[in-house]
C-alpha cells in the first residue's frame, strides 16, 4: 500500500528489518545487446547502500554459505528493450546440496513494495535452509528499490517532518495543510527521480523477473512471493503464464480490490490483530498491565492517540511522538504475535509519557535507521503503487468514505481513509483499478492465506485463487496471527510448502493448517 499513511502490504522479515539513480548494468551484456545473454558477475556483498537500510555486509550462512552479489542490466523502458539499461541489483547462496539434485534458482521477493530484497534475503536466509538444499536462493532490489535505480524525494530531516504531520485532520484547516505537505513530497519525488519515475509498475519488475530467469539458466521460474509479492507473483503468471515453474504465494494480496477497498479490508484486518492482542494479554494468567479487560485495553490506547494529538510526549530525541507515529507504531507491532510483547512495553511507557519505543517502532515501519537516515522504502512504496493504481481520491471521497472506515475500525479507520489521498499529485498516471493475474495454462500456484493477518486479510487468498483461474491457485489455510506463514514456523505450513517446491508434491485444495 502507498505513502506513509496506507499501511503497507509489506513481509514481515522487510518490515522488520531496519532499511543516485543507478542508470547502469554491469557484466557481459551479450552479443549484439542481447540482454538474455548477458553473464552475470557474483561477487562478494558490499554493505548495504543507504537506499537499502544501510548496515554491514551480510553474514555468512550458518553452514559456512557465503552470499554473493551482482548486478543485473533490464531496459529502463521495456517498450524500448534496445534502449537504456538500468541497473538491478541480485543476491544470491547457491545450493547446499548435490548437484545432481539441483532444481535451479528459487526468486524471491518480500514484499513492500519497496522493501530490499537484497538485505532482507540474508537476514532471514537460515529459515530457507531447507528450501536451499536444492535451489540458489536468490532476491534482488525491484526496480526503484534499493541499489537498483532507486527512486529518491525527499532528504531526512524532511522526512522525519513529514512523518511527524497530522495524518488525520478533523478540520478543512487541517486537511488543506495534508493535501499540501503530500503534494510537496509528490514534486519531490517528480524533481529527484524524474528518468526512473514512468518506469517501476509492477508489471516492469515482472518482465525484469523473466529477464531474471533467462539470465540465472532457468528454463521456469520458481518463485516465493510474500505480501505485495504475492501480486508481483500473480502479474507475472499473467504476463507469462507457460514460463512459471513451481511458485508459493503466501500473505496474499486481493487482486480484485481497488486501492479504496484495499484500504476498507486493512482497516479490519489491524481491528482484528487489535482485538486479538487485546484480548491475549487479558487472558493470561498474569496481570494484563495496560488493563483489565479487553476493551479497557483498547479505551485506553484510543485515549493515548487522543492525548497525543492535542500534546505530543517525548520520543527519540529531538523528535515527539505524535498522534500519528504512535498509531504507526502500533500498527507495526501488530504485523507479528512476536512483536505484542513490544507493544505492551511501548504502552505502558507511553502511559508514563515515554514514546520511545512506539516510535522505534514506527522507524522500523517507515526505513529509519538509529543514525537518522532513511532508505527508500517510503520513495519507492509510493512510486510503484502509484503507477500502479488508476483510481485519485479527493478530500471529499474520503470524507463521505469515513463513517464506512470508522466502523471497520475505530482506531486505524481514520488513518487508513486518510492515507488514500497519497497519490492524488502524483506525476505518473495510474495503470489500473487493480492488478490482471489471471494466468491460463500456468502450472500451479500454491496461495497461502493466514486468518488472523492484518496487512492482506485473509479473503485475499480465495480472491488470488480464484482471479487466477480454474486448476492454478491451490489455496492452503493457515489459522494463525500476523502477516503471513511460511515463517510462522508452523510445522503443516511448512510441510506443505517444502513439499511442493522441493518435491513438486502440491497438498490438496483447502488444506487448512492449525
């Protein structure tokens, strides 16, 4: 989802993680420009570029693994292959077992968009350990992202302005000032990106994804797609249906909403994560410490924002927490049962008038590092939806849309209906209502949805299944929290997926794992 204000369809392991323009490939472009032929050349992983996250190069594998990194040349404009290349940033550990066994290259991207693929496929790589011992595990930076042409706007002291703004204005005053601060950061974008802009739809990094395939020696992709990777997955079946080899798509994005509808669903999707968390921590046998029932808990994190708009507390120096980072950083911690640990702390301290961790928490979800700088997570995040999405919503769309976002959610409604006119400035024009997957001929799709996830509600994975087409989706359901499943640990989840990326084995339609 778009800009600071539409809470992302992002992975959890991007979210999680702490993340000029390269108009340039690097390599052997192949004969007569042929980029099909071009020789990939692997090397060892520089740190992480501060469009990436920043940070230090990655860490070997715990069985000694090492990651390599190269860069992959794709047109800029692919309505003009012969023209100029851009530059597309690969990571990849090859194999660990025999290479008789070897499937081939397993592409994976987490989500976003806008998230590193490059710094998230490394940090999380040990939970792939088994999926490794026939493929290359590989990831990359989708065009606009990270090291691969990245599109930049505004600097950091501007964005930590713009991430401190008013992000629910109850007046034509407060809503006039929102419009004008999005349009600024719009023009920055415009100003700072201008040859890359045009050129970063989801439909782009799918044909860069087909490039990918050829250039790694793949006769099909395989493919592992979490959150906005889902539909990145499903676009290309479309684009290519006879080329998709065995693909999991898990934390499934509705490819049939509109970016209004897709904002309605995430608006329930945290409400039930709220009321799930509240209602965890009130059934324990330990005192609840931030209430004693489950809607104390919720009256008194609404009583928070409402103090909190009228008299921001202290974050991390110099900066306040706001209204609008505390309900970000709520929002983050909600993206995983992990993290409800850390919410309850980043409560109880809000209480006592210390925001500091809800907003460490609401850095990790915009791309702020401790040191103040920002990676291009929130950049590229509008850029690509915005291209994506036709639809332009005005003040007035909003506000006949709020008593619907309300009642979806008391909390995060308001925030979510806001956040729709993100794109409303935007220089690009939008490409459609909603993303065409439909993939006839494709071999199958496995499409695992989580009951309990807050950034692509669960009814997103029947919608996937279905737009799809008949004898292609295989939907799996997992009863679980957070966003997503496969890295849920769930033991029937990963069983099912393992089984059919490693053994072509698919598990029946409508499994449902507990």
């Amino acid at each position: 989802m778009a800009n600071p204000f539409r809470l992302r369809a992002a992975a959890l392991t991007t979210t999680a993680v702490l993340l000029s323009a390269v108009l340039a490939g690097c390599g052997d472009s192949g004969k007569d420009g042929d980029l099909t032929a071009q020789k990939l050349d692997w090397k060892d992983c520089p740190a992480p570029s501060e469009a990436e996250g920043g940070g230090s190069p990655p860490s070997p594998l715990p069985n000694g693994g090492e990651w390599q990194c190269a860069t992959m040349k794709a047109p800029l404009d692919w309505s003009k292959p012969k023209g100029d290349t851009i530059g597309i940033a690969l990571i990849r550990a090859q194999a660990s077992g025999p290479a008789s066994r070897r499937i081939g290259s397993l592409v994976f991207n987490f989500g976003g968009p806008g998230g590193s693929g490059v710094t998230t496929l490394p940090a999380f790589g040990a939970d792939y350990a088994a999926l490794r011992t026939r493929y290359d595990l590989v990831s990359f930076d989708p065009r606009g992202v990270g090291r691969s042409a990245p599109v930049e706007c505004e600097s950091d002291a501007q964005l930590d302005e713009y991430f401190q703004q008013d992000a629910t204005p109850d007046d034509r005053t407060e809503q006039v000032q929102l419009l004008k601060r999005t349009k600024q950061f719009n023009a920055a974008c415009e100003k700072n990106s201008k040859t890359i802009l045009p050129h970063v739809r989801t439909t782009d990094a799918a044909r860069d994804m087909d490039l990918m395939r050829q250039v790694l020696g793949d006769g099909k992709l395989h493919y592992f797609g979490i959150s906005y990777g889902t539909e990145l997955g499903g676009v290309y079946a479309h684009l290519f249906p006879k080329n998709v080899g065995r693909a999991v798509l898990d934390a499934v994005v509705d490819p049939t909403q509109t970016p209004e509808q897709s904002a309605l669903g995430q608006a329930r999707g945290f409400q039930l994560a709220l009321d799930n968390f509240a209602k965890d921590c009130t059934s324990k046998t330990e005192e609840c410490p931030i209430g004693s029932t489950e809607q104390e808990v919720k009256d008194r994190i609404a009583k928070l924002l409402a103090d909190l708009e009228k008299k921001p507390i202290p974050g991390i120096f110099p900066r306040q927490l706001t209204q609008t980072a505390a309900t970000n950083g709520i929002a983050q911690s909600l993206y995983s049962k992990d993290f409800w640990e850390y919410l309850t702390e980043g409560l109880e301290q809000a209480y006592d008038g210390d925001g500091k961790v809800l907003m460490l928490l609401s850095d990790s979800m915009n791309g702020r590092s401790e040191n103040g700088e920002y990676s291009n997570l929130t950049a590229a995040n509008t850029a690509i939806n915005c291209s994506d999405e036709k639809p332009r919503y005005t003040p007035d769309d909003v506000q006949r849309k709020l008593p619907e976002f309300r009642a979806a959610s008391p909390l995060f409604g308001d925030y979510l209906a806001w956040g729709m006119v993100s794109c409303t400035n935007w220089a690009v024009p939008g490409a459609a209502d909603h993303p065409d997957v439909s993939a006839p001929g494709a071999a199958p799709i496995l499409v695992v949805g989580n009951t309990g996830d807050p950034a692509t509600p669960y009814e997103g994975a029947r919608k996937m299944v279905e737009a799809l087409g008949k004898g292609v989706g295989i939907e799996l359901t997992y009863k679980g929290q957070g966003h997503g499943a496969y890295d849920s640990k769930n033991k029937c989840v990963q069983s099912a997926v393992n089984g059919y990326l490693l053994d072509g084995k698919t598990p029946k339609a409508n499994t449902v794992c507990s």
